[in-house]
C-alpha cells in the first residue's frame, strides 16, 4: 500500500547485488524468523531445502524474547554464515521459493523503517556496502523528497514518535531536525566544527527541556538559525582549542571496548587489525605518546588531503545516522536529547581514528577503502545495541559527559 513517505534520493537506486557484493548480509549476527515464514518453511517441497530449514532454523523458546517476529532463528555455520547461502552467495530459500519466501528480516534488510505521525520514513543502513557507496559518494550530499511510496504491510516499524509524548516539546520535532541536519552540511567550515556546533545547540536545547515546559524552544531555534548565517560566530567556533590527548584515549578506550560485547564480524576483525597497525599500536603496550605522533603523521598525510577534497562521505554519514535514528527523539518522555548527540559525536571521533589507521597502513586513503572501512564499522557497532547504549554511560564514568568534552572528541 502506498504511504506518504520521506525517503533520501539514494534509495530510489538501491537495488541488492546479491552474489556481486563484497560482504553478506548472511553472516556475523542473527537472522531471525517470524512466526508466518516458519510456517512456510514447514510445507517446503524441495528435499534438499528442506533438510537444511529443518536442520538449521530453531525455534526460540526464550520467554524474555519470544515473539512472532523473534519466533525462530537460524542456526549459522562455523563459518558465522547462514547454511542458506549457495556457493555463488545467493540465498536458496529465495531462489527456489521466491522472495515471499524470506523472513521480514532478510526481506526488510539494509532497510529501516521510522515513522513520525502519519509519515513513514524509508532510508538504508550503511552497514551494507551497496547502501554505503550510495550514501557516502555522493558529492552533493543527501537530499530527501517526499512522495507516495509503496511500503510492504509485513515490513516492521523499527521507531515510530508523534506528539501524543513530551507534548510541549514534539511541536518542535521538524524545525530541530531541519536545523540539525542544515548544520551538518553547512560546507563553509569544517565538519568536527559543525558537530561543536550541533552541540552547542543541542545543550541549549536541553537546558530548556530541563528547566521548564520548552517554550524557549522557537527562540533557542532562531538564535542558532542566526548563528549559522553568522561568519564571525562559526569562525569563533573554529578557533577552539584541540585536545589530542584526550581526544585519542577517549575515543581508542571506546573502540576497545567494542570487543567485550562479543564476536565482530570477519571484515571488521580486518579493519580493526589494519587500524592497529597504521597506528603502530598494540593493544597490551599502549603509548599515548606513540600514539599522538603516529596519528597526526597519518592524518597529516593521508587522512586530511582525502577529505579536504571529500569531506562530505562522513558529512553523509552523519545525516544518515541522524535520520535513521529519528533524530530528535522528543515523544519518549525523560528522553535526553544530549544523550543522542553525544552518541552521534563519538561515533564520528571513533569513526575518523579508524580511517586515519587504516589509511596509515595502506599508505593511502580513497573511496574503496573508505566505503569499505565505514561499511564494517557500521555493521560491527551500529547494529550493536548494547554498546551504543554503553558509550553514553561510559562517558558519565569518565567525567566526559559535558559539551566541553565532547567538543574536544570531535575537533580536527
């Protein structure tokens, strides 16, 4: 059924490459499988198909998450890959059933479906690699159009907000995240000086929030419009101080910790492990001092000449993982707003830290590399909720939870 949809221009040429892609989508996490496809799966023909779904699929039985869409999972190989996949890397459920045949998980994939009111938001995850060249290589940045789009009745929902929450504060829902995103894309300064910037607003934002019923809010919107039209102001903001010390062992203590929550997928063990050897580092023996010159020789080199030239793949990053986030969140009540930009701030620091080892190992840095070390970033840490959930409240622990920290994370 067609819906009045927003969805970025990159989707209207996304289309899966199947057995051409460089990754799988078949491999590293759980696929799960509602209760309507495990039905079917049942009544399958084929003998060889047959077997494997009986073999591999098991139904979930967990209290704590049993649901019909969480109804049964699929069993991975030793290889982390779904025993479903040929050898050419196409899926034998949908070749020999048809794409009906899928779950809404594997059929819903590297989609993401928000909606806010009446409006359903239809965008792409960057942790697929097809999804990743659309979003980050386009040099005129995102844009969005809104238009009737056909929207499959069984795809789920993943966030849907209104104004039925915080109701003094949701009016102002579109007017912030119009302002958040023009930030991002502000070209006329650098991009970790638009982030300082979309925090700056943000604080003052929740400020508001905290201190009474949001009736500042038009007021704090227009005085940030104003700021951003202001060269003076945003070359202020460009003259802040840089802490690289800091900066690092923040960010590196975070990326570390990614690997306490488990299993990382195989491409992003590859990226991680080139990170650690542009950067000459090793985890048991670290040398804040080693480190900081190592960093700023491969920043120097290799990281800041590619994006001075194309700065906008992790600007596109940015607006994509602010709108795939439903960014401002203002339905929930108590919800911190500052606590969403500080996710998005850290994920841009830990982000650039890898590029900037990888280009050092690889003594390069170019569209292939990025496209592929963001893509295995984002499907590594994007997809794990838990540690996103942990990055906040380990900056709370380490005394980082302020703008003026969080200000130093991201500044070049």
């Amino acid at each position: 059924m067609k819906q009045n949809t927003l969805i970025p221009e990159y989707m209207k040429k996304f289309q899966c490459i199947g057995g051409d892609c460089e990754d799988t989508c078949c491999a590293g996490w759980t696929v799960s499988i509602d209760k309507q496809t495990y039905k079917k799966y049942q009544k399958a023909t084929d003998p060889e198909l047959k077997t494997k779904l009986n073999s591999f699929i098991k139904r979930n039985k967990n209290s704590a998450t049993k649901s019909d869409r969480y109804y049964a999972s699929i069993i991975m190989g030793k290889d982390k890959h779904c025993p479903m996949l040929t050898e050419e890397k196409w899926c034998s459920v949908q070749l020999k059933m048809g794409e009906g045949a899928l779950s809404t998980t594997c059929r819903m994939y590297p989609r993401n479906l928000n909606k806010y009111n009446d409006t359903f938001e239809f965008s792409g995850r960057v942790s697929c690699p097809e999804i990743a060249r659309l979003v980050l290589l386009e040099p005129k940045g995102i844009e969005f159009d809104e238009t009737e789009y056909e929207i499959q009745p069984n795809w789920p929902v993943i966030k849907h907000h209104g104004n039925d929450g915080a109701a003094d504060y949701t009016q102002h829902f579109w007017p912030i995240r119009m302002l958040a995103i023009e930030m991002i894309q502000t070209r006329t300064i650098a991009l970790g000086d638009r982030l300082v910037l979309l925090g700056l607003f943000i604080d003052a934002l929740q400020k508001d929030i905290d201190q009474g019923l949001g009736l500042g809010a038009t007021d704090i919107i227009e005085s940030f419009r104003s700021k951003l039209m202001s060269a003076e102001y945003l070359e202020s903001i460009s003259k802040l101080s840089v802490n690289l010390d800091l900066q690092l062992q923040a960010l590196f203590e975070l990326i570390k910790s990614r690997l306490t929550y488990g299993a990382t997928m195989d491409r992003y063990h590859v990226t991680f492990t080139e990170m650690l050897e542009g950067l000459k580092l090793a985890e048991a023996d670290f040398k804040l001092d080693e480190f900081r010159v190592n960093y700023e020789d491969n920043f120097n080199a290799y990281y800041s000449p590619y994006m001075k030239e194309k700065e906008y793949v992790l600007e596109n990053y940015l607006v994509n993982f602010l709108f795939n986030s439903l960014f401002p969140n203002l339905s929930v009540k108590n919800n911190s707003l500052f606590d969403e930009y500080a996710l998005l701030a850290v994920m841009y620091g830990m982000l650039k830290i890898h590029l900037v080892g990888v280009a050092g190992k690889h003594k390069v840095l170019n569209d292939e590399i990025v496209v592929r070390t963001v893509q295995s970033f984002a499907k590594a840490i994007e997809h794990t909720s838990v540690y996103l959930q942990s990055i906040v409240e380990e900056l709370k622990r380490n005394n980082y939870y302020t703008l003026a920290h969080i200000s130093l994370l991201v500044k070049d």
